[in-house]
C-alpha cells in the first residue's frame, strides 16, 4: 500500500545488495507517463517491468522488484515468469503496516494519494494476502518500523509443483535453474 515503506525498504535492500537493481512499477509510470501518479495502462507498465527483469535476470543480475501486487493472480503469474527467466531464490516482503500508519506517511510524500485508494487497497491485500505457496521461496512480514519476520518455513521445492495456478508454459518442470550465489536472503529475485 502507499505509504507502508515499500520503496525505502527496496533502497535499503540496495544498499546491503549494491550491484542489484530496483524495478519499480512507480518509476516506469514515470519513465512512461512523466508522474508515478499516473497510472496509465497498468498491462503496458508491467509489460516493461517484466522486460526490465528479464534484462537484468539475463546478466545474471540480482531484481528488487518494487510494486503492491494486490492481486494474487497477478503475483503467481509473474513469480513464474521471473523462474521462468531462470530466478532461483525468491524472497517475498508483505508489508502489514497499520492503515492508519500509511495515510500518515502518505500525507507527507511528494505524491499523495487518496485515502480511499488506501483503505480499497487494503481491502483487497486482506482479501488476497501473499502466501509462499504462491512461488515465493521465503515470505516475510514487514512490519511499520520496517523490521522483518519469516512468514513461512522454506518447503522443500519439487519441479512439477513450482507455482500452481500459473499460466501455462510459465514456470513449468523444464525451467532451467541456474546455480545459486548462496543461502543467504537476497533480493526478491537471485538469477544465479
């Protein structure tokens, strides 16, 4: 949700993972329309996001992908999307920061968004929240002081049961795997 400290999370990511880069649905909005208040066609924004990532995955670099993801559909399919491009770890950030919390904050952005944007957004994160079952390797809470607990335990990954519900041909049992940099929490997306 705006306000919950989803962007200066993904820039203290950043700095503990400098040669990572952020892809923030907000800064191509910018890029596109000149104004992250501008939404645009959300189908063109995501489009270059997943452009984005699949440049950088392609390198070997590591993603901070830096958007609400509100709808679960829209999460499972892009999860598999980022392994089908070869991701191997992905860490997953839900941000629970009382509502109250976010229109303070929100108050004294640069760019404010309506309240009832808010509240309809939480509405549906209550609705749909994020569950690793959704291909997410670790998920973890954020709370309003930006400290982070594990949501789930890692299970253990079979090929045929990466993402249920994804598109097809998305993130299916031949996906390739690279190797990986390690155990350690990285970004929310580690291509090698």
């Amino acid at each position: 949700m705006p306000g919950s400290g989803k962007s200066v999370f993904a820039e203290k990511l950043l700095r503990a993972y400098p040669t990572a880069r952020i892809v923030s649905s907000d800064g191509i909005r910018e890029l596109l329309y000149g104004s992250a208040s501008e939404q645009g066609i959300p189908s063109t924004v995501f489009s270059v996001a997943h452009e984005i990532v699949a440049s950088c995955l392609s390198v070997g670099q590591d993603v901070i992908y830096d958007a609400t993801n509100l709808e679960r559909t829209h999460r499972r399919d892009t999860l598999a999307y980022m392994r089908q491009l070869g991701a191997k770890r992905i860490l997953g950030y839900w941000f629970r920061v009382p509502i109250s919390e976010c229109t303070r904050r929100n108050q004294i952005r640069n760019r404010v968004v309506p309240r009832s944007v808010i509240l309809k957004m939480a509405a549906e994160m209550e609705r749909w929240p994020p569950e690793r079952q959704e291909g997410f390797d670790e998920l973890f809470v954020v709370d309003r002081l930006g400290r982070r607990r594990r949501l789930a335990r890692p299970a253990a990954r079979t090929p045929d049961k990466r993402v249920r519900g994804a598109k097809p041909g998305l993130g299916s049992p031949g996906t390739r795997t690279p190797r990986g940099p390690g155990t350690r929490n990285h970004p929310c997306t580690s291509p090698q």
